[in-house]
C-alpha cells in the first residue's frame, strides 16, 4: 500500500516500461546523464498549464 492508503498499481496510466529512460534505477543512472534544458521546458510547460488552471 501507499503512503496514502492506495495501490501503487493502480496510479499508472498504460505500459510505461517502453518509455522509461534506460538508466533509471541502474549504475549508470548518475546526475551527468541529466537533460537539464529538456527539464527545464517540462517544468516551463507545467507551470503554463498551472497557471492556466487557476485563471
């Protein structure tokens, strides 16, 4: 159970596993791996959609 009382099985929407970064959880999952522009327009994107919400 999760921290809040549910089934972490059911918070996943589709097969993830074909997208998942080859890295994660693995050795060669180290912090130079990072994309940080790419990160960095995830978050820009997201903080639009906030806002967005909120109008």
């Amino acid at each position: 159970m999760g921290s809040c009382g549910t089934d972490a099985r059911f918070r996943s929407i589709g097969k993830q596993t074909d997208f998942r970064y080859p890295h994660y959880h693995e050795p060669t999952d180290t912090a130079d791996r990072i994309d940080f522009d790419r990160t960095a327009r995830v978050v820009r994107g997201l903080e639009q959609v906030i806002i967005d919400l909120v109008k």
